[in-house]
C-alpha cells in the first residue's frame, strides 16, 4: 500500500514524485512508455515554444545552448533529474483500471512482462497528458500503414507526395520540414485559415510557402477517404481525387478518458473533470494533474503550469494523510 500512485511519467508526473518523496509519503509512478514518453514522440528536431525555465521540476535546472529547449535537450534532462532524484518509476507498466478501495484506490496494471497485476494505493494523481491518443478522423482507410497521427522526420519521405491534414502547430512543422527533407507537401485544411495559434516564427514561414506555391494549401477541405495512393478530398469545389504516398492526420490529441471514467469521475459535455482547487475530483482521493482532465480545452494547461497543478496536489496530499494518521 503506497501513500500515492502516480499514473504517467512526463514532467508532470515527475514533478508530484518529487513532492511526494520530499513530503516524506510513499510512492510509485507507473509509467506505460519510457519516462517522458510524449516527449519521446514529439518530431526529432523539434523545439519548444516555451524558455527553459518554464519546463524546470524540482528545482534542478535545464540548462542548453539555445534559446529555447529542443527535444534532445528535454529528454536528457528530464532522465537526469529522475536518475538524480532516485525516483520510484516502473516504466512500461500502464494502468488499465482505477477503482475506490475501503483504504483508498485500486490500480490494474498491465506490466512490461505482459502480466496484470494490482497496485494499492491511499491517494492517486493521474497525470497522463493528451499525447498519446489522437483525434481520430473516423473515414474509410485512416487505419492504412501509409498512415499516420505522429511526425518525426522528413529523411523517409524525401522525394514523394506527402498529404498533411490539420491547421495547429504540429501540422504546420510537419508540413514545413517536409518540404525542407524534400518532400512535395500538400495541407489540407478544415477551416478557412490557419490556426491563429500557431508559434509566431512559424505562421510567417509557412504562409510564404504557401504564397510562392512551395506547399499547396487547400482550405475549407477534407480528407473523406484514405487510400493507398491518393486520398479523396471535399471542399467548396466538390470531390476530387488528389495523389498521395503518405499521409499525416495531425488533427489533436485528447486525454484518455476511459481510464478517468473507469474511476467513477464525472465529466461535462467539453469531457473535462470537475476539480476543487487541489485538483481533486469528484471521486474522493483521486486527483488529476496537467492536462489529463482538461478535455478539448487542452491548450490550456502545459508543462509550466501543470507542474504547479502537482505541487497544490501533493501539498494537499499530504495534509489529508497526515490528517487521518493523526
């Protein structure tokens, strides 16, 4: 029986462990990937939006070369500081169940050997994030190998026809460092422009791709069938038929609300959980940090403010234990 569970292993998570240990409770992160596993799926040579401060935990600070941290520079250090802060992680063990316990809250986990077993704990803080399940388009040959919902590099795709759905940020660097690797990219579009959200040194870039007919943008279009060499796309003109060698459908992610309903949390029409001001829901002893329980709103919680989500939670944490032991 640990004092706290924490479901995920990103920077969130990492952040409430190290509360946890210096506030003296008992813990275990179980985490279904390699620590910061989200982070390991970003593109190769991607570069964050925010400044290094702002992704810093516990105190240990992020230092690098550049203005702004890359994903190299946030996986090396988010190892280091697990590493040096000996944290209790059992990577590649997901959680697949929450249920209440008369002492507090059972866990069913699936672990790295394929065995299922069962995790107690008096206090759980589900910080899963968003990244690992995307929005599914939910049309005919999404499922097809020349498919995808991530992007890592341009090098595998050089010289073929690349299709590129969606308008937000990760679209927009997909789409522009395909054509740097070489690729001729085509971005289809649902709404009529792009995202106003996207980085302010990227909107200009891609814009003037698109101005001098480097990337073919269509707007106000779908993608309605994926097939193996071209995809079916609706917009103001009807259907047509566009040549395609692969797809990427870069269209969002959402949290895993499967996991939060499994526990018996109520969540509005948005998907987002009701949380007190610890960040506890409605399931008593159940709290969710970062963007887990932000539904569609989940551009408004990152890696900056969801770390402070974990230290108002294991503060309270804390005081409830400390509480009934007394």
């Amino acid at each position: 029986m640990f004092d706290l569970a924490i479901v995920g292993g990103g920077p969130v998570g990492l952040a409430a462990a190290i509360e946890a240990k210096r506030a003296g409770l008992s813990y275990v992160v179980l985490e279904k990937g390699c620590v910061v596993n989200a982070i390991f799926d970003y593109p190769t040579y991607m570069t964050f939006f925010t400044s290094a401060p702002e992704l810093e935990i516990g105190g240990h600070p992020l230092v690098t070369s550049h203005d702004k941290p890359d994903r190299k520079d946030a996986l090396m250090y988010y190892r280091l500081v697990a590493q040096r802060e000996g944290l209790n992680i059992e990577q590649y063990t997901e959680v697949t169940a929450i249920h209440p316990a008369p002492a507090g809250l059972t866990l069913s986990v699936n672990r790295k050997d394929g065995s299922d077993g069962v995790v107690e704990a008096r206090r759980v803080i589900v910080a899963t994030g968003y990244y690992d399940n995307p929005v599914m388009l939910g049309i005919p040959g999404e499922d097809r190998e020349n498919v995808s919902h991530y992007y890592t590099e341009a090098h595998p795709f050089w010289g073929l026809k690349v299709t590129v759905l969606g308008a937000g940020n990760s679209a927009a660097d997909a789409a522009l460092d395909l054509w740097r690797g070489g690729a001729r990219v085509t971005l289809v579009v649902r709404a009529p422009e792009l995202k106003s959200t996207l980085k302010y040194w990227v909107r200009p870039d891609l814009e003037n791709r698109i101005k001098e007919g480097s990337i073919t943008a269509h707007f106000n279009s779908r993608v309605t069938e994926i097939l193996p060499d071209r995809v079916i796309v609706e917009g103001p003109g009807g259907k047509w038929e566009l040549e395609t060698d692969f797809t990427f459908a870069l269209t969002g992610y959402r949290p895993n609300i499967e996991l939060l309903r499994s526990a018996g949390v109520a969540l509005d029409d948005e998907l987002k959980a009701p949380l007190n001001e610890h960040f506890e829901s409605n399931v008593p002893g159940l709290f969710i940090c970062g963007s887990a329980g932000f539904g569609v709103h989940t551009n408004q919680v990152f890696i900056e403010n969801g770390r402070a989500h974990a230290i108002a939670a294991v503060a309270e944490i804390r005081r409830q234990l400390e509480a009934v032991r007394s």
